[in-house]
C-alpha cells in the first residue's frame, strides 16, 4: 500500500511548493526553484486531504501552486513566480520563433501517436506509478493539451478543467490515437491557414491574458513532456518505443531535465 504524501509542518515564514506526481509544471517549477537556490518546502498534494484543506483555504484549484504564508501564485508562468517571491533576477531564453514551434509540435504528437499505437489495450486502464492516471489518459492528455491550445486560437479561453478530461471509457489504444491524429490534423490546418507572424498577441487564459507564442510554448513543453512519459511507460511494459525522440531533437524546448517526478 502506498505510504501518505509527507507533510511539512506549516511555516509562514516558508516558501510552499504543491505539486503532484507526473505533472509537467510541477517538475519544472521545482527544478526552476532549485536552480535558482531558492529553498522551500515541497509538498505532494495527491492524496493528501491536508494539503487540498490547505488550498481551498486559499482559494486555488489547480497545481503546481507556490505559496508564502497566506499568499499563492499560480505557475504557468516563471515570471509570475519570480514577482510573487520578489526574486531579483531575469529569465534566460525566449521562446522559439512560431514557425520552429510549430515543427516541434508537429514532430511530438507524431512520436505520440506512435507510441499510443504501441500500447497493448490490456494495459491502458492501468495506472503508472504514483499518478492517478492511467497510462491510456496520460496519451490521451497529450493530444487534449494541444487542443486546448487549438480551441483559444480559434477564439476560445484556456480553462484549466479541460487538463483533467479523460477518454471515453470504450476506447482502446486505437481510438485514442486515431482521435489524436485528427486533433494533430486541425492544428495543421489551423497553422496553414495563418499569415506570417510572431504570434505575439493575447489570447485569455486561466492564469490571465498571455501572448499566444507564450501559450503555444507552453503547450508544446507540456505535450514533449507527456511523450517523453509515453517512451517511459512502454519501457516499463518491455516495449521499445518506435523511432525515440530525444533530448536533442527537443533542443529549444523548455521540458523538464527529468521525465518523471
């Protein structure tokens, strides 16, 4: 049986980190943190009703989340959490120019779909790991981020809820992948369609008004992450992951140094 999340004794005084298994923010805000010597406590919000207690107290629903005391932030954006700590220094790297993110997107959810193809159906229901997700959601979740995406370009607002949708109950490995295809089809087709640009105007998102070259950023690390996670997971069922995408065919994606924590 899997022991409770430790969790630290409350400190105002005390930077707060919640964060769960799996999740691509969560590890990147860590290792964000880290990096740049800031100390603080790290807490596993999965299946820890005293940390949920403690974010409903103040008012956030989604993760990763950096506290102080009774003050949060949430950490879409790394210049959101250098503001909200009062940190005295600057982001280093911009994100690819759209054309070049768009190729990389383009490239992962072309591993992905590869990699969801692999999974034997007898296996998707199952979880891996410490998540609670099955290894058949967490392909399905990698096509579904680039929707979301997809959906505030085409006018919509990015709301968080949608990072917890799940595929329907019936589908197989197939299904998802052939539903990932047709999502990986309408980017494409949206992209086309698009005269020159930089991307560099607001679109709405949970976490507030963002440039969509940020979001399309944001959006291409998240999917590269999950993928990364499919390699892992088919790995672990004995499976060799057809055609692997590396470390250096993600060059100028800000993923994760880890693939899992």
């Amino acid at each position: 049986m899997a022991q409770a999340p430790v969790h630290p004794p409350f400190n105002p005084n005390r930077i707060r980190v919640y964060w769960q298994p799996g999740c691509t923010s969560c590890l990147r805000t860590k290792e964000f943190l880290t990096k740049q010597g800031v100390d603080y406590d790290s807490v596993n919000a999965q299946n820890n009703p005293e940390a949920m207690a403690e974010m409903r107290r103040l008012g956030a629903r989604s993760l990763p989340l950096v506290t102080l005391g009774d003050r949060y932030t949430l950490c879409q954006s790394f210049g959101d959490v250098l503001k909200f700590l009062n940190l005295d220094m600057k982001l280093i790297g911009e994100p690819l120019p759209a054309a070049e993110l768009f190729e990389k997107l383009d490239m992962v959810l072309d591993a992905a779909e590869r990699y969801t193809r692999q999974f034997p159906d007898d296996q998707i229901k199952v979880q891996f790991r410490e998540r609670q997700r099955t290894m058949g959601n967490t392909c399905y979740h990698a096509f579904r981020v680039a929707e979301m995406t997809l959906e505030v370009c085409e006018g919509g607002t990015l709301d968080n809820a949608g990072f917890l949708d799940v595929a329907p109950e019936d589908w197989k490995a197939k299904d998802i992948a052939d539903w990932g295809h047709k999502v990986h089809d309408r980017i494409d087709a949206w992209w086309r369609k698009q005269p020159p640009t930089d991307l560099r105007y607001k679109v709405n998102t949970y976490y507030g008004q963002r440039d969509l070259l940020d979001l399309m950023d944001r959006t291409v690390y998240h999917v590269a992450q999950h993928t990364r996670q499919l390699m892992l997971m088919l790995e672990s069922l004995g499976i060799q992951p057809d055609r692997p995408i590396t470390m250096e065919d993600l060059k100028g994606v800000p993923v994760p140094e880890a693939a899992w924590g």
